[in-house]
C-alpha cells in the first residue's frame, strides 16, 4: 500500500497488483447474505467501512445501534442550545477514549447529513439512515433553510482535525459551536424548547 517505502531495488523485482475498494452497495450485500446483518446497518457500516470488508465486519461485531443513539443524542442537545446539556453530550462521545471510535461517531453524523441531503433532493429511496427517516423529515421541516453541504463540509473539518491529533475535547466543543451556528443562522420555524430531529 505504500510502495514509496520500498528500497528501489525491492521495487524493481515487483509486481504491482491495484486492488480497488469494494463498492458500499458490493460490501452491503456481502454483509447481508454471508454475515446476516439487517439491510440497515449493512448500509451504514458499509459506507463507513470505506472499501474494507475487515473493518466491515468489525462495525458489526461493536455495539454499533449505541453509537448511532450516542451521535443523534449529540446533536439533539447541539441544536437545543444547551451548553450544559452539549457538555454532557460531548463527554459521552469521548468516553471510549479512543480516536477511532469518535471518528466513526462523527462519520456517523455526517451519514445522517448525507440523508438530509439526498432526502431535499428526492431521493428518499437512497437514505442510508433509513430507520431514521422521521427524524430526518422533522429536521428538514424544522430547518429548512440549513444547507446540509455545510454540515458535511464541518463534519469533514472536524475528522481532519481529529487525524491531525487535534485535542478531542476541544475540537468537540468547537464542532458543536459550528453545528449549532450554521443550524440557527437561518430563521427555523417550529423550534420549541427542544427543537432537533424528533
């Protein structure tokens, strides 16, 4: 994978084999027929597996339904405006301690940005998060003039920054200010105390 490494003289005795990562519908349905995962996961951990079978069948093996509740809980308190209840929020998805893992988690968010995005353009059929799909439709009515590009362009910032050791803590408080900010520059309509997808 890092053929750079290689002395040139090693290299020059080897043959180069490219081997292109499985396609998420090709890795979805291997996890549905060889491995018995529900179509809905499988569709998630596939585009989160990004082209590795291995890690695939890892996601399945980890409590992944937790983190999935733990990430939609973030951001319900994100759009609450509660700094209190955003603290909280944030310490629970850095409890595990562990990079990887809150990179999937904010990978996670950003599959659901994903849906929002293919859902406004009419393509309900191919909501990754399909088992959400209400608290998608309550979101899209709720915050209508939230463009979710920005939401997936801030999702991509902050798992940069996550890989280039940003401190987790601050980079979540930070990630949750820009969250909060793009999701209430817009006038929203319906927004009671709690506001969120439903």
């Amino acid at each position: 994978s890092h053929p750079e490494r290689l002395l040139p003289t090693v290299r020059s005795r080897c043959q180069v084999f490219a081997f292109a990562p499985i396609s998420p519908s090709d890795m979805s349905e291997a996890l549905v027929s060889r491995w018995g995962a529900d179509q809905t996961t499988a569709g998630l951990v596939s585009h989160l597996a990004e082209g590795s079978l291995e890690r695939a069948r890892d996601l399945l093996n980890e409590d992944f339904r937790l983190e999935r509740m733990e990430v939609v809980s973030f951001f319900r308190n994100v759009l609450r405006r509660s700094p209190e209840a955003a603290h909280e929020a944030i310490n629970r998805l850095l409890a595990a301690g562990d990079r990887l893992v809150l990179g999937r988690m904010i990978g996670l968010l950003g599959l659901w940005f994903r849906d929002l995005l293919v859902l406004r353009s009419g393509g309900g059929d191919r909501v990754i998060n399909r088992d959400q799909a209400d608290d998608l439709r309550s979101f899209n009515e709720k915050f209508s003039a939230v463009d979710p590009a920005l939401l997936i362009a801030e999702v991509e910032r902050t798992r940069t920054a996550l890989q280039n050791n940003a401190t987790p803590q601050l980079l979540m408080i930070h990630f949750a200010h820009r969250i909060s900010e793009i999701c209430h520059a817009m006038p929203a309509s319906g927004i009671g105390g709690s506001g969120g997808p439903a």
